[in-house]
C-alpha cells in the first residue's frame, strides 16, 4: 500500500466563505445573520473567515437588544 499524500492548508491559504454561508454551515437563524450584518455593516456575501464570523456572532447575541453599552 502506498503513502496518502496528506494536503495540509498553508497558513496563508485560510478557508473564507460567505457570511451567508457560514450560517447555513452553522444552523444559525435567519433573523440572527440579519442582526449580525446590520451591526457589522456587512454587505451580502461578505467574505469572512470562520473565526470573524464567530467572533461577530457571539459579540451579536451578547449585545443589548436596545444597543446600549453595557
């Protein structure tokens, strides 16, 4: 039997997708990536990487519903 060649991504080569489909991937609801890209100004089919995505969701769901500091 022969080796796998096992094909690592390179540290510049860092997977993004859409914020769309980053929530599709997530199961996050509709009405959460709405708030996300509002408070983000985000545009649709924002470029993101998994971990700015996680990052503005939670900071998202964290938030005041009112937009006030806490």
């Amino acid at each position: 039997m022969a080796a796998k060649a096992v094909k690592e991504a390179a540290p510049d080569q860092v997977l993004r997708k859409t914020a769309e489909d980053w929530a599709i991937a997530k199961q996050v609801p509709g009405v959460y990536l709405e708030g996300v890209k509002q408070r983000q100004g985000w545009a649709k089919n924002k470029m993101l990487e998994e971990n700015e995505f996680d990052v503005a969701l939670r900071e998202f769901l964290k938030a005041a519903a009112d937009g006030r500091t806490r």
